[in-house]
C-alpha cells in the first residue's frame, strides 16, 4: 500500500512489485500532471486532465455563465481522478482501516467485508453530502418539474459535471481494486455486479442528459447503502449489535419504491407530455417512446433485481436464525442426579459429636490395657 514501510522488496514490476506499490505509481503519475501546469508548454495539456472541458458561455440577465457538456477528453479527466481515487482509496486503508481491523482481530472473511465495507461508508457518506449540496443548491429538490423540463440537459453547470466524472472516476477504480486488494473469487463476481450497475446507471444517465434524475436517484441509493454499511461495521465490532441492519431493511424497501415512482413519473408522464420528442444525438435529444421504454425497462429491472436480492437475505436470514432456536430447543436437558442417602447414626448430633439419647456416646469405648 501506499507510503507503508516494507520489509521486503519485489523484483521491479513484478506482479507482487505493482500490487504493492500501485498507490506510490499512480502518485508519480499524478505528481508528472502537476508538475506540468508550471510550464507553459505542457499547462495545456495538464488542463485537460485536472478541468473539465467543453465549457461554454450562457448569457444571462446579469452577466454570462459557464456551463459544460460531455465530449470525448471527458476520459482522459476521468483517467486523471482514477488514479486520484487509487490513492485516496490506499491512505484511507492503510491509516484508518488496518488500525482498526488489527484491534477487531477478524478472520479472513470478515476482514475482506471489513475493508469493503469500510471504503464504501466513507464514500456514500461524502458522496451523500456532495449530492445534498448539489440538489439543494441547484433547486432540484425544491421544483420536481425540474427534472423534465427544458430536456434536453445539455449544459451542465460546473459542480454537477465535476460530480459525474468524480463518481465514473470511483467506480471505475473499483475494478482494478479487485486485483490490487486480492479480492477473494468467491466475491469477485458479486462485486463486479453492482460496480457493473451503477456505471451503467451513472454512465447513461450522464450521457442521455438525465443528470438531475441521477442526482436524485443517487442521493436516495446512496443514503441506504450508508446504513447498510455502516451496520456491517458495527457488526463486526459487536456481533449482538444488529439495530441498524433493521433500520436499513425499512429504508431500503422505501427507497426501492420512491425511486422506482420517481423514475415512472419523471420519464413516463414528464418527458412523454414534452413537446421535443425526436430523436437527434447531435442535440442530446433522446426523447422518443423506444428510448424512454428502455431507460424505464432499465430502471424497473435493476430495481426489481434488488428488491429480489433483499427478500432473498432476508428469508435466508430468518431461516438461519429459526434453525438456530430450533436446534437449542431440541437439546435435551442435563439428568439430574439423584442425591445421595446419607446414613446418620442413631442419636443426635452436639458440636459435631455424636450423642445418644441417654447422653452417653453410641460408640463402644475401647478398654487401657494394665
């Protein structure tokens, strides 16, 4: 990991060399970056990948504004913050996580989610932050007609591009974490499922310029996987601590139905009453029946996939915990022994001593010889 002191070295770009030191490659790659915007021939260049391009002016009443649209040099300034997030993602680990999970003593199992889980809270939770920021300063949570109206979104103000190609940037650093953090093959795949969906999800909503329903649909899946997270974590911190996991089952459920009647009304009755419906990729217009079924069809079915995903853990989970109080009622309990007899001698006992009745001892004294 990154600026972490290492006992023993790896021949140079080996493979154990670059998953060792993947975090301190991409700094010099980002520091080259930096270092170019202080000269003039290559500060140009530098910009492309530090800014995000395509700006244009819009005239308004006062004075003129900036506003940004997508375009091919998009990937090199995702490139530039993927290997930002690399190295966020290996100080993050190294100087917060590893401290912490060394304390838990945690297997291999729970270390893995531990560190997953770990990356991800602290992600949603700026992300959550970032978007709130974004809704409420843009007005989007204060006009829902927003949403639809004078689509298409073509020019985008700077915070919310920069927020896109920040979260294509995470998400896309995602995969190459999986080799890099020797993520266990029996995750792998379940992994690549939901890196594979919110790109798909944040890609096309970025590129059909549907960016303020993807504001919110993100802040809304993004708050629950919050809590999801976070309950893991003080889950493997305390095993009996199981409070927010239900907090997150009657979050998740909610949001599943929010974003899936948002996404309904903001395509299927806001778009569809729009004026502009033909289909022109020169303009960022995508507005027709075909476009908006598939966009629709694509929602639906990642929502329904979750809520399969959810009511399946959740059945596997009550399963798993009635089996358990089944299998302590069925144990039998301990025979109890039966207490032992004990037999007293005729009499009564005085300060430990055996008495007769007559007040003479039982026993029969033994006679001196002369």
């Amino acid at each position: 990991m990154a600026f972490r002191r290492r006992t023993k070295s790896y021949p140079l770009f080996s493979q154990e060399f670059v998953i060792h030191n993947h975090a301190d490659i991409g700094f010099c790659l980002v520091l080259c970056v930096l270092i170019g915007l202080m000269f003039e021939v290559t500060a140009k260049t530098a910009f492309l990948f530090i800014l995000p391009q395509y700006n244009v002016s819009v005239p308004t009443a006062d004075s003129e504004t900036v506003h940004y649209h997508y375009g091919p040099k998009d990937l090199v300034t995702i490139l530039f913050y993927v290997f930002i997030t690399i190295i966020l993602h290996a100080v993050v680990q190294e100087y917060i996580l590893d401290k912490i999970s060394k304390r838990l003593h945690l297997s291999k199992v729970k270390h893995s989610k531990f560190n997953e889980s770990g990356q991800l809270v602290i992600f949603h939770l700026s992300s959550v932050v970032w978007c709130f920021y974004v809704v409420v300063t843009e007005g989007y949570l204060t006009n829902p007609r927003s949403l639809w109206e004078d689509y298409p979104h073509v020019c985008l103000p700077f915070q919310v591009k920069f927020f896109y190609l920040c979260q294509l940037a995470y998400w896309l650093h995602a995969l190459p974490e999986l080799y890099f953090q020797k993520v266990r093959k029996e995750e792998i795949p379940r992994q690549l499922q939901y890196i594979c969906l919110y790109l798909a999800h944040i890609a096309g909503a970025y590129l059909l310029n549907l960016s303020r329903l993807g504001l919110i649909l993100l802040l809304l899946q993004y708050c629950t996987e919050f809590l999801f997270h976070m309950a893991r974590l003080f889950y493997f911190a305390d095993e009996n601590n199981e409070k927010l996991f239900n907090a997150w089952a009657a979050v998740f459920g909610v949001t599943r139905l929010f974003s899936l009647t948002l996404a309904v009304l903001a395509i299927g009755f806001g778009l569809a009453r729009m004026e502009n419906q033909a289909f022109d990729p020169e303009k960022g217009n995508f507005n027709t029946l075909l476009c908006r079924l598939c966009m629709l069809l694509l929602v639906c079915a990642a929502q329904a996939w979750l809520m399969w995903r959810f009511i399946h853990s959740q059945l596997r989970h009550w399963r798993e915990y009635w089996n358990e109080q089944s299998a302590k009622r069925r144990v039998p309990a301990a025979p109890r022994l039966p207490a032992r007899l004990i037999k007293r001698e005729s009499g009564y006992h005085e300060n430990g001593v055996v008495k007769a009745e007559n007040g003479t001892s039982p026993r029969t004294k033994k006679l001196k010889s002369p």
